[in-house]
DNA sequence: CTGCCTGCAAATAATTTGCAAAGTA
DNA sequence: TACTTTGCAAATTATTTGCAGGCAG
C-alpha cells in the first residue's frame, strides 16, 4: 500500500479519516474552484445519497482548521471553500476569479513591511490581516474574447 | 443657516435627506465604529421610537454605495458598517479593533504596485482587492495594561 | 402633488444544533 | 469497545421583500 497522504494528514491532525471528510478534500483538491457548501454538497450527494448537509459544513470547517482548505469570502454573505494549494508553505493570499471561482495562490505578501510604519501612524497594534484578490482568470479571459 | 454638507452630500448623490438617513450617518459619523445594523437599530430607537430595522438596512447599503460608509467584515458573518472618514480621498483600506471595533483607515496601499508581477506569475486579470487588518486600538491597548 | 421613503409583517436563505444511530481505530 | 462522526429534523439568525401609508421637494 503507497503512502495515504491525506488520512495521515487528517489522523495528524486528530480527526479520523473517514470517507466523507476524503471525499470533500479530494473535491476540492481536485477542482481548484471554491465551492460553496451546499454546492459541495450537491455535487457529492451524487456519489454517496446519504451524505448530510450539516455534515459538509462541519467538514469544511474542519478541514479549514488544519489548513488544509482556505475560506473564500466573496462578499455575497455565502462562504466558500477551496483547496489550500499553499497549504504549509506559510503566509500566503488568494486570488479568485469572478467568473468561474478559480483560486490562484498569491505566494509573498509584502504588507508585513507596512506593519510596523502603520502601528506607528496609527496606534493599533496590528495582529493580523487578509487580502482578498479578485479578477478574471486565464481560462475566463479566453472565453471573454470568443 | 451654515452649510449643511450632509444634506447635500445625500442631495447630489440623488437621495432625499430624510431625518433617518441622517441620523445612521450622524451616529457613525461621531462614534468612529464599526457597528452592526441592529446595533444601530437598538441605539438610535431610544430616540425615534419608530425607526424600522429594515429602513436602517437599506440606509446603510445607501450610504455605503455613496461612499459616505464602509462595509466592515470582521468574518462572524455580521455585516458592519463605519463611517469611512477616507470619504472621498481615493482608494485606501481600514484597520478595525477587534477589542472594540473602532475603525482607523490605511490611507496608502501598497498593493497596486504588485499587481503587474501578479499578473504576469498568474496569468489572472486583477480587477479589485480588499484589505482586512485587525489589531488593538490605542484605547484598548491601555485597557488591557491596567 | 408626485414619487421617493419607510414601517410592518412575513419570507428567505445560510448556517447551526441536538440527539440517536453508525462507523473508525 | 470507546469515542468520534454523521444524518435528520428543527432551530437560529441575519438579511430581504411586498406593499400600503407618509413625507420631502
């Protein structure tokens, strides 16, 4: 037997592997889109009826916990899902696409050099902070233009 | 009679200036806030008693469309709202306290200055982002000493 | 006076929770 | 076996909508 990547990474993180908490990851994992729960859902529920809709939500969630999906904030008050592609590799950002909800990974994020400028200008002490990135991507742009 | 710039500011953007409309603006204007639309409700109800919580809805989504308010989005799925006091000084982001959602702004955004390496790694067409900084306020900052 | 504003009541829609049954390690 | 996970049904909660009456210009 090869290498379970994912369950170890699941067991790892203390949750038990079970099929359904495999079948969202893989989802995802494999789509590159962020998906809203209940379009997860949909899309499973084809595989296996008995899958439950509050169980996807706790799924997500989890999976999120670990780092391993990344929530996608649109601004329509729907939250979204997608594989974490940068999973482990740090402090990243995300792209989406308004057309389709693919997500691209923003790798380096230089706002930590404005951190300390800002704290001084401002009195906040900062603790955080998430970018949210839109635009078109390079599958929509060809289409645009057809 | 003085100028009153509200009154016009709602004027020119096609909105009558009604006693509600300025009242949500007026309250946000002084508190420097970021405050959930029932927490506005709850607030300026002591003094009209017949304020509707749908009316301060729409208000808000008006206000912000004129850019006289900004939509704060600390993640709980809450929308807030705080008078954005870049009102009119071009694009800029806001640092919110999670202590007491007070709201300062982050006049200069580094950002667009890595939109064209962006789009040349990703391929994406970058067409917006938003930047969600949180930390501690001033006030809360000495709070917390004592 | 005329059309925009607003209150009220009711409808939506996403997400959450309680609990008993089922599955994993 | 012991503890986690999940389905189902029902509850929550923020937000929206329809419509009749009210108010600004």
């Amino acid at each position: 037997m090869e290498h379970d990547e994912l369950g170890e990474l699941l067991r790892e993180a203390g949750l038990k592997a079970t099929p359904k908490r495999r079948m969202v990851a893989e989802y995802l994992l494999d789509s590159g889109y962020a998906r809203a729960v209940e379009d997860i859902w949909c899309h499973l529920r084809k595989r296996l009826a008995t899958l439950g809709l509050p169980t996807v939500y706790r799924i997500a969630e989890e999976l999120t916990e670990i780092g391993l999906l990344a929530r996608i904030d649109v601004g329509d008050r729907v939250v979204r899902y997608a594989a974490c592609q940068a999973h482990g590799t740090g402090h990243h950002h995300h792209i989406v696409c308004t057309g389709c909800g693919s997500v691209g990974v923003i790798p380096k994020c230089g706002f930590h050099r404005q951190v300390d400028a800002l704290e001084r200008t401002t009195g906040f002490r900062i603790s955080g902070h998430r970018l949210h990135v839109e635009g078109t991507c390079p599958e929509c742009q060809r289409r645009e233009k057809s």
